[in-house]
C-alpha cells in the first residue's frame, strides 16, 4: 500500500493587536489517504491579525502516491472498473468487498445495473460481473463489448459463449484444484503441481467449473480432472465456444459471497485474473 501523505504544517497564528484581537491560525494541509494515491493536502490558510503582524501560510500535504510502488505489484492505479450487479441500491457483503479489494489497489469502481446499455463500459478498463447478477440481463448487452471482463461463479458462462451448454458445474468447496497450464501472469506465485483449496474450510459452500473451448488458457482444475476448470481465461481474438472474445476474459468460480473466504492460494489467483484482466484489451 502507498505510504499516508504528509500533512500540511499549521500556519503561525498572527501576534495580538493593540485591540486585544489575535490573527486566525493558518489551516493545516489536509492528510493525503494512505494507499490509494492520496490527493494532495491544501496550503494552510494566512492568518490576519488585526492590528497584530500576519500569520504564516501552512505548506501542502504531499501525495501518497501509487499504492502498488512498494509492493512491487502490477500498477492498477487510477484503472477504471465498472461492477455489474443487479441492483445499484442494494448491495449485498460480497459485493461490497470485492469492490473494496479492487480500491485497495487504487482502482475506481462504478456500480452499473445487469439491465444497464452499453455505454456504461464506455472508458473503463476492467467489467467485473457478480455471481448475483442474471445473465439474461447484461450478457445479451456486454458478451460483445470490447472491454476486458471477469466473470464470478459460472451462471453466466454458457449466455457470454465462455462454454457450451453443458459444460458445467460444481463441486463441495473442499474439494482440491491444481494449476493446469503454465502461464504465470495468471499463476501468480502458486505451486504447481500440488493440490489446494480455493475457501477455507470455516465456510461450506461451492466451487463451480466450466468446460471452456480449446483456445482458453486453462489456470486451475478441480483436481485430476483437468476439463472442470475453476479458473480459466480467453485472450483478445481467442475462439470461445461461440464467436471469439473481443477483450481478455476471465472465468473465476468462486461466487462473490464467497471472497472474503478464500484462502491464500484463491486470493493470489484472484489478484493475478485482475491484474492480467485490467491491463490487457
């Protein structure tokens, strides 16, 4: 995370007037916000005294700066990410920390509503589709914008051509999923070859796969059964299962209410689909 910003000194307060009247303090510089790229605090006021001498003027907070700096992390800073559920006004927990998750990284995040045009992608770097959304809604209007796309759980896999109509389903959140191909911008640093939940086993739910098409780079499975893919991606111009996909595309099965329970290995591989997502076209 980027550093908190410096704040603004407070400006010298004026000396007493003959009158008995002192100048004002000069305002402090407001505090940059830590992690986000904090905005730069503003100069103290000049303090008047009246008859007295002039206050001091506080310097400038300085910024916070990327928060990706330090960590030596892919820089998300300022990327522009609009968030399809079904309803603006009525966000539920998941949905709220995903959202915070991308902020984190110093993303801008824009609820848009699954009936929502089109437009609504318009200069944004990354969709991200809720698993509470309905398909019916928003693939009809988003399959073919050309913005990259990640997609919560796999209700919405077969209505965006990510699958064919039968290619899916779900397993207990206990099962074990294995890296499949090497690709290590969506690997992140997880072992391959070893097997490892995606939730922690504090909350009992599902893990959901889809069968994508041959052109798909194939991340994690449900392990020993490289074809149930909890994790896989189409690059720009790749063949999907209908038509090819007119940005990056990313399949995560882990529905959203799910995410504030995912493990270390889930987290990563998480990370590494926005990452990969939001810095591609």
């Amino acid at each position: 995370m980027g550093t908190s910003g410096t704040a603004g000194t407070t400006g010298s307060a004026g000396t007493t007037g003959s009158a008995g009247r002192g100048g004002t303090t000069g305002s402090a510089g407001t505090t940059g916000s830590a992690g986000r790229g904090g905005t730069t605090g503003a100069a103290g006021t000049t303090a008047t005294g009246v008859g007295g001498t002039t206050g001091g003027t506080g310097t400038a907070g300085t910024s916070g700066g990327n928060p990706d700096a330090s960590a030596g992390q892919v820089d998300l800073n300022g990327k522009r990410v609009l968030y399809i559920v079904d309803n603006p006004s009525s966000i539920d927990a998941g949905d709220a920390i995903v959202k915070q998750t991308l902020e984190i990284r110093g993303m801008v995040v824009t609820y848009g509503a699954s009936t929502g045009a089109a437009t609504l992608a318009t200069g944004m770097n990354l969709i991200v589709i809720s698993s509470g959304a309905g398909s019916s809604n928003y693939a009809p209007t988003f399959s073919s914008v050309a913005v990259p796309m990640l997609v919560f759980g796999n209700s919405g896999y077969k209505d965006l051509g990510f699958i064919a109509s039968s290619g899916k389903g779900s397993v207990a959140s206990t099962t074990l999923v294995s890296l499949v191909d090497a690709n290590p911008a969506l690997d992140s640093d997880v072992m391959a070859g070893v097997g490892f939940k995606m939730i922690l086993d504090v909350r009992s739910t599902s893990l959901y796969w889809g069968t994508p098409a041959a052109a798909a780079t194939k991340v994690a499975s449900i392990m020993g059964t490289p074809a149930e893919l909890v994790v896989f991606a189409y690059e720009k111009g790749a063949a999907m299962a209908t038509g090819t996909a007119p940005a990056r595309r990313v399949g995560f099965g882990v529905k959203t209410d799910s995410v504030q329970d995912v493990t270390i290995e889930g987290f990563k591989l998480l990370t590494a689909a926005i990452e990969w997502a939001a810095t591609g076209s």
